[in-house]
C-alpha cells in the first residue's frame, strides 16, 4: 500500500489480451494506472469498449519469451497480470518475469490450486486466481434468487450478506434507527431510502436516520451468533451432570432407531451371540466347580469358534459330561458357525458393492421449483456443486459425460442441451442458468427455457457486456453476467498488492473480499480503524492482532492498528485504490458538548471522547472547560454519531453539527 503514494504510479504488465486482458485494462485505466499491454497478435479490433484508449504501451510477442518481457517494459512496472486462456503460458511467463524483476508483482490465472500455493511459496509475491470459482456464488445467488447476495467463509465462521428491501409490517420499520441494527454479529453495510440505490458507499448514510419501508438495507451477519464461553461452559456442566445410565440409554436407543434393518439384525445377532457366551461360562463354572472362572471363559470361547470338534473329537472323553451340557455345547458351536457366516457374507456384499459402485442408480430429477444448469465447463460444475451445498434442488445438463464422482450428488443429464429441457423438467424448474461458452447459445437456451417456463428465472452467463445488456430486455427476470467483467476488478485488486478473497455482488456494483496485513510505512499503521473504513470507504468485518491471537468479526472502531495486524474488509475497487494512495476522504462533521451532569461525568467523557477521536487525554479534558463547546477534531460523520451517542451514555450531553469552516485551525495534537 505504500508504494503508490508517487506522484507518478507505474505501470501494470498485462500478458494476454483476450476479454480477461481488455477488462482489466478498462478497469486498471479508471484508477489512473498506466496500463502496457502484451498480445501474441495484433487485434483487427477490440472486443470491450475503450480498451484503445486504456492502453499507454501496446507490444507484440510471447509472454513466455525474455526480450517479449523486456521490450513491453516489465523493468519499469510495479505489477505483471497474466490472463491468457493457456495456463501454462500463464506459468512459464510468471516463472521469465520473475527473473527478469524480482520485485515485481505477478497475478496469474490459473485453476491449479496446489501447484498456486507452491509457486507463492517458490516465487513471493504471487497471487493466483480461477476465472471460475471468483464468479460462481455469484451466479448461484443469483440463481437462487433471494434477499442473500454473497456467501464468505472466513475462519470458521460462516457470513452472508443480504440485501433486503423492508416491506410492509416489518419489524425493522417501527421507527428503528440504523444504528441499532448493528449488533456483535451484524453489521449495515449500506442504506438507501425510499429504494433507489445508485452506487454502494458503506459510510454515506446516517446511522441516527429511522428504517422506513421501502427503503434498500445491505448488511452482512454471521450465520448463527457466536455462543460465549460462559454458556459454553454451561452446557457442558449440565451434560455431564447427566446420570451415566441415562446417556448409555440414550444412546442405545438412538442406535437402535437411527440404524437400518441390517443394523437392528447385527444388533440382535450380536447380543443373542453374548447371552449364549454368558451363559456357556456360567453352565460350565457350575458344572465343574474346581475350574477357574479363567479356564469356564476358556471353555465357552473354544466352542463359540468352531471348537467342539476340538474337545470332543475323542471316541471315549477323559472327563464326565451330561448329555443336555454336551448338546449346549453343540449348539454354542452351531451359533457361532452361523454368526460367523452373516460376517462373512456381509463383508463379501459390501466389497462388491464397492466394487460396482459404477452400477448405482443416478440421483433422481426434481420435478418442480428446483434449478437447471446448463453447461458443464468449470463455471457450471463450480456453481451446481455450490448450489447443492446450499440445500437447493439442482439437475445439470451436460453436452459430455461426465464422471460419477465429479458432481456425486446432483443428477446430470447427458445429451443436446436444447433438447433435454423437458427432461430437466424446466416447465416447473425456479432458475434456469445457461453458463456455456458461448454467448449466442446461451441466449438461444435462456429464449427457449422463457417459451417453455415463462415465471422462472434465467441467468445467462452473456461476457460481451454490450450483448448482456440486449439480452436482459428479451425476457422478464434475466440477469445477465460476463465472468470476465466480474473476475477483472479482482485481478486489478491483485495488481494493486491486494489479498482478494472473494467477490459478490450489491446491486450492480462489485464488491470485494480483501485482506491487509498492515506492513510498517503503510497506509494503515499507527492510524484508528474507524479513519481507516471512513476515510478510504470500507467495511471491517475481521481483525486480529497476530496470526495466533482470536479473530474478532465487525470488531471496533477505536481500534488503533499496528504493524503486524490482519485486517478482512468488503471494498469496491475504488475503496481499495483510496486505500493504496492514501486518499482519504473529508471529513464533514463535528460534536458540540451542551452540558454535563457531574464530575464522574466529565472524566469519562474526556476518556471516550480521547478514544474515538485519536485525540490526547490532555486535548480531550480542555473541551469541557467552558461549556457549550465544539470539539476542535474533525470527525467523519459515523465517528461523530457514535461520539455524541456515548457521551450521552455517561452523562454528557452532545449533537453532531456541520463541521465549521474555521475548525481545522488550532486542532490540538492527537499523538
């Protein structure tokens, strides 16, 4: 973050021109970074809108090649994307541009997951993404179709973002302000009244403003709230406060009831086999009491395992035994010879049912309200399998066969897309997603899913953004997404030395996962977290001190940030660029203290006001000195809300104003 503080930023290398290329260069361009392309070819035009313009350095050659690299400029640049549709090319090129500049940054696109994380560890300073899996939630979401736009996963814990319109007879519109919808496990992202959202802005809305209906509320929460430990630990006292007898009972009972017929027939099997065990020890201790109990288990064990032929093979036995004792003995022996051949035949069914596991009837198609996919390519078979973990009803069609084990759980169609809709049952189908590579068949597909379902939902992967736009006005509830448009603001994020993570979507606009490790001379050091998210407009959703410290999800704002700290924010590309260059934003607002209502009061006031503000405890306690007074610090206008809401807590009474045109002067020192 702290190299292009420059007045002049350099360049980004981008290997590969295909869509990928051209919309990084659109995107790289509208931050102000000098943008050098390299291609094997000369284009004859353009498939994305402004690519000529973007590019300050066009060359032609291999970006595998050494002299390739060096006459594009790889010397000068800050940062080389590589973004063909070869991955090995994408390899081998890393591999010539980190030679050549051992400093530079290398974004790649590539799928290969375990040869990625070797090459970071190999190289330094490389980020790999998969064009595949950064879209797929959300394409699935979309497909889905309700309040949740994007899914993360981030140590463990499971986090969705919404984007809620409150309706009618909502518990949220009975006068709510915002502010009070943030809780340890929720967080507002964004809040548009009266339902027009225009551009996303995590800080641009007033938290003391009320919920009315109609209004558009984005917010992200954890799944399930966090339990403390001292509930934790509650529970776990009164689980083993439990009788012992009770948790055995329980549990038989949970096997018995939870088991298949197989199992409650091993089940009875197996306890008959015990009792008559039993009983052959205790038969033969009476019988010869001057055997040991040892040598009575001895016995009874023999004869379980096919042993009487053992004892009693001998025409005239050395010892005397009853007629009715020497019949139990047979029948203890006849008992374990047919236990043991249900083992037997058991282990033997099971071995050639794995064997012929291939044999094994596919899953079956739903028949209504259930989601189609069509298309089979790594986006699809990403997004059916997302789909499926997500509890929705899912079939997949596919132009190719496909391997059993790649989507186990989901029914594939094989065959002619076009003439498999009617055996994926899309009459009755909720969501249509054609996700082919090519955008005219995926248009046909989303046209005759309309004809056959006209209610259902299509998302139709269309990567010309001009085609995409045409084809969301033939056909009511279209969405229409360019896998290139969506991964090209992360690759660009990458370049900018940005840890993205995942990406989702807020209305039109993408948003994106990133994590910091604040790094000495950077941006972040040494400065509060509520200036960071405020100024450079982000949103904290993780933070932890050091890798071996406990996260905290949507944690404070008055915390200062170290070097050495971890930091998990949503940002648009924007907000990420702010927070490379530094740029922060105005801040617009003021707190001016009325009156305090003791002592106690005032002292505590001087504490909060010196935590949320950064400010020195001295510069805090003089603002109380004569009473009305504005607070010389200029604050951003949620630290400001917070400010007045917690000094009214204690005692202090305090409202945010405008801030003053004369108040940047005389601003005491907060160090």
């Amino acid at each position: 973050m702290n190299e292009s503080q420059d007045a002049s930023p350099k360049a980004v290398l981008i290997c590969g021109l295909g869509l990928l290329g051209q919309h990084c260069a659109v995107v790289l361009k509208e931050l102000g970074i000098p943008v050098y392309g390299l291609h094997d070819v000369e284009p004859a035009s353009w498939e994305t809108e402004g690519v000529s313009q973007a590019l300050d350095r066009f060359t032609i050659g291999d970006c595998r090649r050494h002299s390739a690299l060096e006459q594009a400029g790889i010397a000068s640049c800050r940062a080389v994307l590589f973004t063909t549709n070869d991955e090995r090319a994408n390899i081998s090129g890393a591999l010539a541009a980190r030679s050549l500049n051992p400093g530079v940054r290398l974004v790649i696109r590539s799928s290969q997951t375990n040869l990625n994380e070797r090459l970071d560890q190999r190289l330094g300073n490389l980020m790999a993404l998969d064009i595949a899996e950064l879209p797929a939630t959300a394409f699935s979401l979309a497909a889905i179709g309700d309040e949740t736009v994007g899914l993360l996963s981030l140590d463990g814990e499971f986090l969705r973002v919404v984007d809620r319109r409150i309706g009618p007879g909502d518990r949220w519109a009975a006068g709510r302000e915002l502010h009070h919808l943030d809780t340890r496990w929720r967080r507002v992202l964004d809040h548009s009244s009266g339902g027009n959202r225009t551009r996303v802005d995590f800080h641009g809305w007033d938290p003391g403003e009320p919920v009315q209906q109609g209004d558009l509320l984005a917010y992200i929460e954890l799944y399930q709230p966090t339990p403390t430990p001292e509930s934790a630990r509650a529970k776990e006292t009164e689980r083993r406060a439990l009788p012992r007898w009770n948790s055995i009972r329980a549990w038989l009972g949970r096997l018995w009831s939870g088991g298949s017929q197989v199992r409650r027939i091993a089940l009875l099997t197996a306890a008959a086999l015990i009792l008559i065990h039993l009983a052959g020890v205790i038969l033969y201790k009476i019988q010869y009491p001057e055997t040991t109990l040892l040598d009575a288990f001895n016995v009874a064990t023999v004869l379980i395992f096919d042993g009487y032929s053992n004892m009693f093979a001998q025409l005239k036995l050395p010892f005397h035994i009853s007629l009715w004792m020497l019949l139990f003995s047979l029948m203890m022996t006849m008992s374990g010879a047919v236990v043991m051949g249900m083992l037997y035949a058991f282990l033997t069914a099971r071995v050639l049912s794995a064997r012929l596991e291939f044999r094994r009837r596919p899953a079956r198609i739903p028949r209504s309200r259930h989601v189609v996919v069509i298309g089979m390519g790594p986006l699809g078979r990403r997004v059916a399998g997302l789909l499926a973990d997500l509890d929705q009803p899912v079939v997949a069609v596919s132009d190719v066969g496909l391997d059993h084990s790649v989507l186990p759980r989901i029914p594939v169609i094989t065959g002619e897309p076009r003439e498999n809709l009617a055996k994926a049952n899309c009459a009755t189908a909720a969501s249509v997603l054609a996700l082919t590579d090519d955008d005219v068949s995926n248009l046909e597909l989303a046209l005759m899913a309309a004809q056959i379902n006209e209610s259902c939902r299509l998302v139709v992967r269309a990567d010309d953004a001009e085609f995409g736009r045409s084809v969301m006005s033939l056909a009511p509830h279209t969405h229409a997404m360019s896998v290139y448009a969506l991964s090209a603001e992360a690759f660009a994020a990458g370049a900018l030395g940005e840890n993205v993570l995942n990406l989702l979507r807020i209305g039109h606009e993408t948003i994106l996962t990133t994590e910091f490790i604040v790094e000495s001379g950077d941006t972040f050091e040494g400065r509060l977290l509520g200036d960071v998210t405020c100024g450079y407009g982000l949103a904290a959703i993780l933070f932890q001190r050091r890798r071996t410290d406990p996260v905290e999800f949507f944690p404070p704002e008055d915390i200062r940030l170290e070097v050495g700290n971890r930091l998990v924010v949503l940002a648009t590309i924007g907000g990420l660029q702010n927070a490379e260059h530094g740029a922060s934003l105005q801040r617009t607002h003021q707190v001016r203290v009325l009156k305090v209502y003791s002592e106690d009061a005032a002292f505590e006031g001087t504490r909060t006001i010196s935590r949320i503000t950064g400010c020195n405890l001295g510069a805090a306690g003089a603002s109380f000195g004569e009473l009305p007074a504005v607070l010389p610090q200029l604050l951003f206008r949620h630290q400001a809300r917070r400010l007045a809401r917690e000094l009214g807590l204690i005692g202090v009474t305090a409202e945010v104003v405008p801030a003053q045109s004369t108040a940047g002067a005389g601003i005491p020192s907060c160090d």
